[in-house]
C-alpha cells in the first residue's frame, strides 16, 4: 500500500534534537496540556541509587498552579508515575521514565483565541514554524512542559545532594522591588515561608501587593529569580564551548519568560575595572584554595572554581493580560483580542523549581562528564 | 607489548563533546597558542556554493591583536589555510578544515607566571580539571581559540547572506559610557570607523581616552556589546530547549570573559507590566505580519517572528593586568604576581567579530534545522 | 548538608546514549518487562501527518508472544497508548511517546535462576557492568525492550509509505533449511501465510518441524532473516562513517540474537572476481539510470542507487533451552543450571517485524537527512 | 551586501553528522585526494598520557599504497604532521589535530572517467547525493579518506595498551583460498610476515598467486579480514541500541569494499542448537569467570565478557578493474568505460591497519563510556 501523496514540508522543520537536554545525564520531555499527559525519560542516572518519589513529587507540588492566588488558579494535581528505570526503590541504570496525566484540559476557554495571534505569545511564530496554532496550550511552548523538567532536575538534586552540592533560588525582584539578602544564607525554608517566594519578609510583603495590585488591573509584571550553588568542587565544566556558564545560560535562557541572564557580577561587573574586578586567590585554614571575592560567580574560563555558583535571571511580565488588545488573526486580519481565561499576574514563585531544577540538570550532567562520581 | 601502568585519571575528564558547537552546520575547533597552530573543521555545509577566502582572511583580521594601539600589541598574522571541502571556489559539501599557524609564540614571557595563578584567569580551574596549567596560553581556554570560531562565523555569514540575513555588532558601552545610536540604522562601516568599534563617534572618543588611561593606570576595563541581525525570517528556532534565545545565550556566553547576555527588553523589561511589554501584531503594507514594538527581540516562544533579533552582551574587564596582585601558586603558598608581558586594557573592540561569528553560527544551524535553505 | 556517602560507581556506566537511536528521527525506548511498563519517545516526527494507531498495534501484535505455537507462550496484550505528540489522528511535529502496561510479570518463574548466570545470557555480562542482576528479564537486555522499536518503526513506515517505500522481511533459513524465493515478489501477505513467516510453503512446512522437534528436544535452532526495502530513491546515506550499510548494520546488530549482517552479496561475493561483482548502469526506459544485477545490495559507497536494498541477518539459536547446563553463580560457584519457565525454541518469527522496524527507522533518518520529504 | 539567489537545495544533504565517529572519544576526518590535504581531529582524548608519533606513522606505513606490488602503486608519503593537543610528546586533553598533506595528486589520470560512472563505485550515488561526481577521488568516498582513521585508530591502540587490550587483525581469506591458524596465537608480526596480510604461509603463497593472477587478467578479487581483541575486561557496550558489537558493524560496514560482518559464530552459528552453541561458565584459576568455547565473540547481550573479541569482515572484489565495461555517462547515455590509471587487485592487505584502527576506536569510546580508565 503506497502512498502517492508526497509529505507536506512546508512547514517541515528537523525538530529531533529540540526536546532533548544534556549530554550524559540526558532528559527528553514529551506532552502537550490538552493530550493524555506529558512526561520525562532521564537517560544517564547511575544504577544503584535510591530514589525518593515523593521529593520528585514535592518538587512538582511546589511548581503546579494553584498554590497560592498569587498565581494560575488552573487545576492540576501533576501526580507524578515513575514508569520504569526504578525497582523496590533503587535505580536500575536504565531510562527513568515519569508520566503526568493532564486532568483539567478545559479546551473550551480557549475557544475565542483560537484564531487571534496572542501578543507576545508564541502563537504566530509556532504557527509559521509548524503551521499548527500553538492554542489552548496544546504546543510545547506551553509552560505546562516544564513540569517534566522538575520531576527529572528532582532526580539530578538527590544525586547532586550525595556529591555535597545544593541548590537554592528565590523571587529577588518584583517589578522593581528589590530583595535585601545574603544570599550565602539563604534556605529553601526560607524561601518558601511567603507565597511569592521571596526570602526578605518586608519586600515580599512588598512584592504581593505588586502582584495584587496587577491582578486588579487585569495586568502583569516580571522580575528577577537569583540562584546559587553551594558545594561544587574545582573542576566542573569544559573550557570552550561547553562553558558551565554557557550551559547554565542555555539552560535558563530555555525557560519560558527568560530574557536575560547573568552570572557573577554579570551587566554590573562591566563598570568596574580589572584592579577592582579581580577576585583574589588565598589558601584556606582547610588547605583549600578560595577566592576573596566572588565576582566570577564560582566559574573561571567555564570550570567551576569551587566557590558558590550565582546566577541572576530575569523574567518578563508574563503575556496573558486581562485587557483588549489589538492583533492580527491567523488570515492577516487585524483584529482585537478580548481577555478571556485565567491569568498568572506574576510568574516568578512558580519560576523557582524550574529555576533550581534547570541548573541541577546542568551541574548533574558535568558532574559526570568529570566523572565525578567516583 | 602490554604495559601495566594503568592511566592515571585522577584528572579524567571526557572532554570529546566540549570542542564542537552546532548540530546540523557543526563546527570543531582545535589548538593551543603554543604549539605549531589552531583552527577549525566546518561539517555541515552545503555543496555547490561559492566560498569567498578573502571575506574569511578579513574576518580574522578584524579579530587579530596588533591593529590599534587600544588593543593586545601581540603580533599574529593568522593567515588562514583552507585544508579541504572547497574545490575551484565551490565547497563540495564535506568538511571544510582551515588552519592558522601560530608565528608568535614567546613562551618565555609567560615564565614568571608559570607557577602563580592569576586572579580571575581560569589557571586554578584548568588546573583542577585537568592536572595541567593553562599556562603561556598553552590551553584552550586561551582568546586565541576564538580565531577557529571567526573562520567558521564567516562561512556561515556568507551562506546566511544569500538567505537575506545580515548582522552587525558593535561597542555599546565601556566603563558606563554609552553610545546613543539607532539600532536599526547600523553598519558594519560605521562600527569599523572608530577603533574602539562604537558607531557613536562622540561617545568613541570617550570610550578610547577611558581605555588610554586604563592602560597608563596599569588597569582594564570592562563594557557591552550589542548585536542584531536583520532579515532572519519567521520560523527558526525550537520551542523547548532549543529555543534561538538559548542556543544564542549559550553561543555568547563560551565567549570568554562574557558574564551576561540580554535577548530584547532583557533585565529592563521585568521593570515593566505585561501591558507595556507586549508588542502588538500588524499587518504591514507588503501582507506579511510584524510587531509594532520590539520588547521581544525577535524571538517569541523560543521561535524567530521576522523582527531583527537582538542582543546584548557584558564583558568584564580583562583580568590581566599591569599590577602587582596577591594569590597563591600551585603548591598553595600564598604570593605575589609580579605583571609581565602583553596587556590589552579592553577587549571589546575584538571581541565584536566574535560576537558576529557566533550569532551567524547560531543562526545557520537553526536555518537548516528549519529546512529554510530550499 | 553535605552527605559523606559518595555514590558507589564500581559499577557505573554512562549509559546516557545507550537507549537513543537515530539522528534527526530520533527514538528512546524506554521500561522493564517486570516494572509498570515499557515504551518509546520519537523525536523528530513531522506535523501534520496523518497517524494510524491500529497500524502501530498491528505491528506490535505481530512482534509479541503467543502468536501460535512456534513461540513462547508468556501472555502479553501489548496494548500500545500514544501518550502525547498526535491530536485527531494528525501528528504535531512534536515527541510521539507510546507507552506499553506489562499484564503478565509471573517473577516467580525466574527465582530458580535469580543467582546461577545463564549461559549466553546477558545475565554475567550486565551484572559485571551495573552490578545488577538482569534477572527476570527485569533489564534492558530484555527482548521486550523491542516493543518500542516495532512501534516507531511503525510509525516510520507510515511515513516512508508516503514516499513510495516499502519494507518486507521474512525468514529465509532455519537451521540451514533455505527458503527458495525471488526476493523480488514477496509480500507480506506471503510472509505472514504460515507461523514460521516464510513465504516458500514447501520450506516452511520443514522448518516448523524442525522447530517442533527442536521444542520436544528441549532445544532451539536458528536462522537468517531477510529483508529488502523497495522504492529508495538515490542519495540516501552519508559516504564516511554514516553510510547506510553501516547504520543498516548497527540497526540489526542491536537486535538480540543477531551474530551477522549482510548487505548485498555479502560473504558469498568475496569468492568472486571484480569483473562478475561489478554492478553494470544502464538506462530504463523511462530515462532513469539502474543496475543490471544488485550485487551491491541497493548501496554503492554508502549512499543508496535506486536499487531494492537487501539485506541478511544471522540469528543464533536462543539460549534459553529446557536442558540442565553447567554455569557459574553470582558468588563465583559452579554449578547446574536446571531448566524452568518458558521456552522459545525459535525466535524466527517474531524477528521478522522487529528487523523491519529497525530497517524503517534508519531508511527514516536518511531521509529526513537528505531532506527527502520536501 | 545581500544576495538575491537562493542556495540551490535541489541536492541539500545534512552532512553535518557524517564525518564524526564515536560518542567520547569522538574523531572528525576531513579532505580530499586532490585538495591540500586530509586529517583527523580527535575530541575526548584524556590528558598526561605520553604519544608515540612514530607509532601513529608506523601504522599509516602500513596503510599507504606502494607497499609491495600486489597493492596500487600510487605514491603517497602519508607523512602526519600533529598540529595540535600535544606539548613535549604528552597529551594535554584537548583536541588532537593531525594533518596529511597530499602529494601525487594526478588529477589527469582520472579524466577519462570524469563523465561515466564506474561500475560498483559510489559515483552516481554521490552525484545523486550532491550533485557533484567523485571523481578523481576528490569525494570522501575515495579510501583516501580511511588515512585519518588510522591516525586516531593509533592514539586509541596507544590508550588501550595501557588497558591491558591488544588489538590483532589478519587477511583470513583471499578468493576462497583460506588461512589454517589458531586465532589466538597471531601476532602482528606474523601478520606482516607476508606482503598479503595472512599469518598462514602456505594459504599465504597461494593468496599473493591469486592475486598476482588477478592483476594480469586486469581483474581484482575479494576476501574477508579477521580481527580479535584481547584483554577487553567484562562490562564494555550498552545493553540496547549501542551493543558492542552493533558500534563494531557500524565501524566495519563504514570502511569502503565492506559488504558483511560476523561476531562470534556468525552465519555459521545459525547451523547449531541452542545446545550446542551455548557458552558455558566455568572458574578460572584466579577465580574470574570464563567461558570454555567463545561463539559468542566476547561479547553477550551487548556488553563484553571478558573472550577475546572475534570478528570477520567481507571485503568485495575491488571495483576498479583494467577491463572495458558498458555503463552510463552523467548525461544518462550508455557508454563504455575504458580502464586507465593504477589498478589495485586486492585491497585486502591495506584493510588490516584499516580494521584494526576502526576496532579500536569502538573499543576506546566504550572503554571511556564504561570510565574503565579509572
């Protein structure tokens, strides 16, 4: 039985590689909001480790929608089934795959945008790719596709947690308002201990009332997620294209919302000059080599210094406004967009796991190309 | 004849994935400024195309130290030998390996320092990885490895010109002085008109007196690049983690010395709300569909929309300097580094060609993935 | 909180790549025969194609146990869900996951063999890499683990189809009894014509006997597959390492049981002289140019002619038999082995859809590579 | 300056994946037989290791034509030149560049054939593919291209003496006429004992005479190579698509004239029952585990066990013969094809340093993916 009809390649695109992430410690995600599930298989983790489910699952609690009315009120219990690579609790070598099934679909919501182009979405460029309408979320670009990332970054932490490394993130920005902190005593207690996630009470109080403030005005508003790294050993990283940096910008710059990236002093390092710039070496009590300063954000010529790693990353308002705006639909009409569904006024507390999640995705894989591991 | 000696890998590392960049036009660079050369394998580019040398021999001496007094006063003619995949002018479709021998060595400038780590240098890192000093610029982590990236940039500029794709880079700031230029109007003659490459003359002429007085100082200075290409169409790019915003963040930041990167409003844009952020679609006089405003940068949901794509990228100051500095050496004693040798007070002018080199690296890959090539 | 216990790697392995295969078609399988279940990622699939769901589980009812009498009798439904990737029957360009329940896991059949290694087995060697027992066929060695190979491939099918090619495979020897055929006329309809998928009936009525004998024996026997694709057009393949033979050859050596590959006149051409070997060109009649014999099996310097692509694959006997067998345990002791559980005396017949999926999945990938779908 | 014309894609090819072998210690060839020359870059060789220089151009000795009379006598020095990865004869880990500048090109030899494809050649598929004949041996199809092979091939036999495993490979058959010698006794020395590659020296004489023979009746004929490598530990090769012996068929089936592959018992094993092919363990007298025959090839399930590894090789009889032969021209007219130029009759004795160079890059990337290098 052969077809004559040739395939349809206008819209043909190589997408292969797009849903892969690492090299040995290497994640494809898979799903769309609007189908049975969505998922993760974690192809690289070492056999013999014991894995706790549940702190995959808590992981996915603390991304889900819902939490808080800070944020999405969509409804999805994301029960994480880990359907293979695991037996009596203990890792086998082989593929872990994990399924979330999708329980709040609700396609109909979307009815009205079907054939408008969403501002600052990626409904018209999906489109151009693929000649598919990204709507109702039934694209990857969706955000729902990064809950398979935290389920498979839950696993590189608990491996990550054995070498001594940890990793923490927190709301560092809202709109403006700073967060005034150390960031070398940061928890992840103490982060969790407001709704938006931010470590210094008073600017998070500060913060949600942005946040509820936007709500009210049917708008939105962005920030920025600061991160560390505490516990990776000199050595971690490659020196030329694989940067630890370069990875880790990847990484981030691959979540949706991202627009900017920086690590050490990033933009704000380019003022001062090298006298100032410079972090000195000195030996530690221990023997150990440390720097006084950390400027470099624990990366020197993309290998890891032994230092914390710090990572600052910015997040624009998110694009689901409750305002008309105008557009274009699908035939070239202009158009104008009426509000319609839910909205996220302020994306950046449900941004932390991700956040924690792509940079121990990053750390895990050069962990094992360092053969660190032993 | 088996020997016992097993291979001592305290250092291990696999470091096979960390010298290529791309995936369908991929590019593998090799060398240390030491040895008798460096350069670059390109797999991946198309057949039957007309491959200029001099626009690759131009490239490279856009890069190359020695051209004003701002810059590095290391002499290297970096002529560059095409070894294979171009026959008669035409490229045959296989590899294309070019070579640039190394005629200014002088490893003896680099003595005093062959035991000291230099601040911020990736000595201390290279050395934990690998067992072995970066020293003398002997490793990869060396600026020098940047020349393999401009050849191969500059073959993917041509096959991106006849795509009707064009970038420009430019100095953008140095020490907070920042140039006032319309983005969109930029050449690349108007970048080459003033050695520190800044296509604001006024703000040229500070930003070349900020490096003469950052050289008398003994000191460096850091600054920004900025960076757009024109005419990219819609549809490349991956909406997960190969998203063009990630492949471009990670592109810039294996640059050495960058410390962050913007795509469109980059951390400015978190200080809006989504209903400033947002740029509205139109309809354009030709049918085709474009954004009143570009926060976006060209990219929505990881895919290219048809907008110029732009880019902003911070350099630190140079971590060498003309100063006496503490730090430890390899035996872990703390010391002093005595300055030696050659100082470039600011990168910026030569870091602009890399810039450029990257971003069509980038760019062409994504074009083939997305089959835009037909 | 750093944890003192390093994770145990005497026995680890980066298996990261391990469970992928292909480059731009790219497939991860993934699951255990005794855990929830098994599946498979595609990557890499168009949008916008029409995708049959009852094709795929056709070819996995061809590929599971149970089928008659010739195989073995463990009972598994092989009911196939497609998770993600497809909406209304039409694919999205995104990943395709395919999960697989297991139904029938009896881990008590395996208790007698939980400590003694099997011989032939995979059983010493994945203990001596993962130092964990494959025991129950919990491991990936599984021939299970094909499920997910027949059902991409059948979704690889259906795309080749579209551009006019078909694959056939069938078994042409058992334990030296040949099948006389023209390779040119089989169907699959032919094939499927008796248990032994042999479409020479006079040939197929010895092997079953030969198999049945084998079966009373509590033996097993052997055999070669062939396979040929129809309908490739000229240009697929790479010429150096990706040339098709070789990853045709990859493809089937990673099937189990699978000792030899051929492709074209194999083994039995290196007994003749250039001058009998060489394939002549001529000009069909409809001004296309074709070969007058295939001695090169449908491939000339890696890339294929035009010509049905032929291959022969090697099955060795399964070394499951039911007769007690001298072995070694875990511990290093010798001892018996007494046969229990089921009993597959000639794994034949269900190779047939497994090679098939394989050859479809690699024809795929070169297509794709060489942009065949425009 | 951007150009109007589109790149013509009618013979587009994604190349990018088909010059580069191996996952960890991964080679990339380039050049052609008429360009300035050919090479290899090798990623992922560990650092601090001593390189043998004259073993690497030992083994290209043994590979360049001009050998003895029985093999082409175009003269090639195939002098290596390293450009890079290597400082005082120790390795550094980063990439090492080789380069082989070409000598007697002789593009004139080759113009009687530039219109009319060669029978059994790759220059009608490569004309197919690209758009661009072959010819004079300017394509990568021209065994030229294996130079670079041998050179990385070298380095690897270099990593996997001091792993204990020696690689030997043999010409086993030449026309039929087949070698009588005990495969574990063969040195490399008895190997190049005859100019034909056979340790055998009675089947040796009547080899080079049916050789001798073939190159007067301007004819070639064909044989099989044998190759085992000794001292591989259990654990090399993963369990599903990248089995041992699925990357060793890759790596021979890349090697042009390569028309099948057999491990372990091969063909021949599908003869046996299951009984009488098993391999059973036994103690050794140190206390490891062995098998007391070895038709599994040292290799089960994928993974090493510990047996030597066993392959056998079909190499076709070469397709270059000094006869008149009918065919078709660029133009799709029938012609006939004079002989012209040098002629090779059996290119068996080259392919010896060719598998062997092939077997160890297959065994030193898993060798790394297992980190047996610890």
């Amino acid at each position: 039985m052969i077809s004559n009809s040739r395939i349809d390649m206008r819209h043909r695109t190589l997408a292969a590689m797009g849903s892969s992430f690492g090299v040995l410690f290497r994640i494809t995600t898979f799903g769309e909001s609007h189908g049975p599930g969505l998922g993760v298989v974690v192809d690289g983790c070492p056999p013999q480790l014991p894995l706790d489910v549940a702190h995959i699952q808590a992981a996915l609690d603390r991304r889900r929608p819902g939490q808080s009315r800070l944020v999405s009120q969509r409804k999805e219990d994301d029960k994480v089934e880990v359907l293979s690579g695991v037996i009596d609790g203990m890792t086998l070598g082989t593929p872990i795959a994990m399924l979330i099934r999708n329980t709040d679909a609700r396609g109909k919501d979307y009815d009205a945008i079907a054939r408008a182009y969403r501002p600052s979405h990626a409904d018209y460029t999906y489109d151009a790719k693929y000649g598919i309408r990204a709507v109702a979320g039934g694209g990857r670009a969706s955000a729902r596709e990064t809950a398979g990332r935290v389920a498979a970054g839950a696993i590189a932490e608990q491996l990550l947690a054995r070498l001594g490394v940890s990793i923490v993130a927190w709301v560092d920005e809202v709109s403006g308002i700073a967060a005034n902190v150390d960031p070398d005593a940061i928890t992840r207690d103490a982060v969790d201990a407001t709704d938006i996630r931010c470590p210094d009470p008073a600017a998070a109080a500060q913060m949600i009332e942005r946040v509820e403030r936007a709500r009210k005005d049917g708008d939105s508003v962005g920030g920025v997620v600061r991160a560390v790294a505490r516990g990776v050993p000199p050595g971690w990283g490659d020196p030329v294209f694989d940067k630890l940096e370069a990875d880790l910008a990847k990484a981030m710059m691959s979540i949706p919302a991202v627009k900017g990236i920086e690590n050490g002093s990033g933009f704000a390092g380019t003022l001062l000059t090298g006298s100032d710039h410079n972090d000195h070496f000195y030996r530690r009590d221990d023997g150990s080599i440390g720097t006084r300063t950390n400027r470099s954000g624990g990366i020197q010529g993309g290998i890891s210094n032994g230092e914390p790693i710090t990572l600052r990353i910015a997040f624009k308002p998110t694009a689901t406004i409750m305002r008309p705006q105008p557009t274009v639909d699908r035939d070239g009409n202009e158009t104008v967009l009426e509000p319609k569904g839910r909205h996220d006024p302020c994306v950046l507390p449900r941004a932390v796991p991700i956040v924690e999640a792509m940079m121990a995705l990053v750390l895990i894989d050069h962990a094992l190309r360092q053969a660190a591991l032993r």
